[in-house]
C-alpha cells in the first residue's frame, strides 16, 4: 500500500487523495470525422469483452457502456444524448 500513496503528488493530496493506482498519462485524440468518432466509440465499446478484460458476455449489455442505447435503443438508467446531436 505504500507503493500507492507515494504515487500521489502533494498537490492531490492537499485536495484529499489517498493512492494514485495508475501512471498519470494524457492521450489526446482529436474528432475530426464521424468515421473517427464512429471507430473510438467501437473500441470503447468493446474493450469490456477482450480477453485482457472479459468483464461482460455481450457489450451491448454492458450497464456502464451507451452500447445498448445505440445498438439496441436500450437505456441503461442515465441519460445519454446521440454522438449526432453535438456533431
């Protein structure tokens, strides 16, 4: 446990944390055309059902993704507004 409150710079812990589990990184990706949009959607999507994770059977029917908003006009309990609607 050590290993994960060294982690935490001093300015987060002012603001109250306690571990910092993963390396701070920053990998930002521009949306310029729905076919991008549309492909980073997908992976988030679908990373749940990879291998490294198996978190769910079907990712349509995972609770914490829009896939089943989009794919199966399914709401899972919050509010998700269509990606074509802010493009």
């Amino acid at each position: 446990m050590n290993i994960l409150r060294e982690g935490v710079d001093k300015l987060q812990s002012k603001k109250g944390k306690l571990h910092q589990v993963f390396q701070p990184s920053f990998d930002l990706k521009i949306l310029l055309t729905e076919k991008f949009l549309v492909q980073k959607i997908n992976y988030i999507h679908k990373n749940p059902i990879t291998k490294k994770w198996n978190l769910a059977d079907d990712y349509r029917n995972y609770k914490y993704l829009s896939a089943g908003f989009y794919e199966l006009e399914k709401y899972q309990g919050y509010e998700i507004e269509h990606y074509l609607k802010v493009l």
